[in-house]
C-alpha cells in the first residue's frame, strides 16, 4: 500500500471509531453514567483490527494473529470490566470527573461526556491500537523470531493480568477481606499487575507489527499506553483512591514495586 492508501485507511478507522464513541455517548446520556466506557474501550480496539484485516493485503499470518490476540485480549478484559461496572455501578473517578467541570466551568453532563470522555477515548483507542492497524498493511517479510517473540510476549501479558484479575476478583468475594489490601500471589510483585500485563500485550502486538516498514511506525500506541498507564490516569489516579480507603496502603506501597514485577522490600 502506498502512504497515501494507508493514511487513507487510518483515517477512516478513526472516523468509525469515533462515529461508534457518538452512538455510545447518546446510550451514556439516557443511562446518565459513563462507567461503561471502560468495558467498550477494549473492543474499539478489536473493532479497528476487524475493519482492517479486509482492507489490506499484508502477511496472512501476521494480520491473523494480530487480530487473533487482540480479540483475546479485548473480549476477556471488555467482558471483565462489564460485569464488574454492572456490579459496582457508577465508577467514583468518572463521577468526580463530572462533578468537577461542572463545578469549575459549569458544563452539565452531556458535554462533559462528549468533550472529555468520548471523543477523547476514540482517539486513544486509535492511537493505541495502531499496531493492530499498521501491522497488516505490508506483505512482507513473513513472521519472524521478533514476531513471534511478540506473540509469546502478548500471551504472557493476557494471562498476567487475567490471573491478577482473578486473585482481586477472590479477595473482594470474602466479605470478611473488605478494607484489605490485595498483597499475595501476583499483588506481592506488583501493585497492578493488571496495567503491568496490558503493557506486555501492547509491546507484544507491536513487536509483531514492527517486522513491517509501516508497523514500526506504530510505536507511539505502547508508548502512550505505558505513559497512561504509569503516569497519567492509570496509578496515580487508582492509588490516590485508595489510599482513602485501606489504611494500610501506604506501607503496602513502600514494600512492593508500582509497575514492573519485582520481589518485595523488606519492612
């Protein structure tokens, strides 16, 4: 595909995604919550690979096994994030999100789920998923060892953070565990090592891309998930949440590593 076709591919994926964050963003209007979002921003992902795979003519295997992957990973973490939504109802972080430009510029619900939800979120979920996007164009080479290495990468990442799903999952069935901190099993390395496992399933799908003259293009979708999730809206805004309500947070965060799996501190 010449520049010209792939920019033209790319710019009509955001254009789906973005007319998909439109229709979701009339269903938040009539549900007044956008917790959701959370749930559906996986499978915008899986929506973009799914609109390329018949728009380009790429390596077979490699655009199969991006799609593969990504919709693996998407349907477990779309289906768990649903349920939990279901479960817990409004998520705290949105709500203050609305509250708060409504306090500060008064902007009612509508357009503040517009404005700094959902069409931001269509753009994220491009801009991430870019190497399940650029990663189908070129026909050559064939899936190498980096490719593959990339599919293990992306395999160990989808059950990091599955496991680590399960082992909270567990902890919060208990009632008699309310207030703990999650502190064993993969919580003893790694304070998320559900953000920890995502990491490895996006540098893994781009490892796949990256064999390609385009794919390796497409670095800036794990650098900004990473960035996201270590430094922007992933940890600083969960942690800061919790540390409200478990007392023993704090010594919890001294002792284990934030991101990367990492043997405790001593106390």
């Amino acid at each position: 595909m010449s520049l010209t076709e792939i920019a033209a591919l790319l710019g009509l994926n955001l254009a789906l995604v973005v007319a998909a964050m439109l229709g979701l963003w009339l269903v938040a209007l009539r549900l007044k919550d956008v917790s959701f979002i959370d749930a559906v921003w996986p499978l915008g992902m899986l929506m973009l690979a799914l609109a390329t795979l018949p728009r380009t003519d790429g390596d077979g295997t490699r655009k199969w096994l991006l799609v593969w992957l990504v919709g693996i990973w998407a349907l477990r973490l779309g289906w768990h994030l649903f349920v939990r939504w279901r479960r817990q109802g409004a998520d705290a972080r949105y709500v203050d999100i609305l509250k708060g430009m409504e306090r500060k510029r008064g902007w009612g619900f509508g357009r503040t789920a517009l404005l700094v939800v959902f069409l931001p979120q269509a753009f994220l979920a491009w801009l991430t998923s870019l190497p399940v996007q650029l990663g189908q164009v070129a026909w050559e080479p064939t899936v190498g060892w980096i490719g593959w290495t990339g599919a293990a990468l992306a395999v160990v990442g989808i059950g990091f953070e599955s496991i680590g799903d399960a082992q909270l999952a567990a902890l919060k069935k208990d009632p008699a565990n309310q207030g703990k901190v999650m502190d064993t099993g993969l919580w003893r390395w790694t304070r998320h090592p559900n953000y920890f496992g995502d990491a490895c399933v996006w540098w893994g799908l781009y490892l796949i891309a990256a064999e390609t003259g385009p794919g390796l293009w497409a670095i800036a979708g794990p650098l900004f998930l990473t960035f996201t999730l270590t430094r922007w809206s992933g940890i600083s805004i969960t942690e800061k949440a919790i540390h409200r309500t478990r007392p023993g947070y704090a010594d919890y965060v001294r002792r284990t590593s934030a991101f990367i799996p990492w043997p405790p501190k001593r106390a």
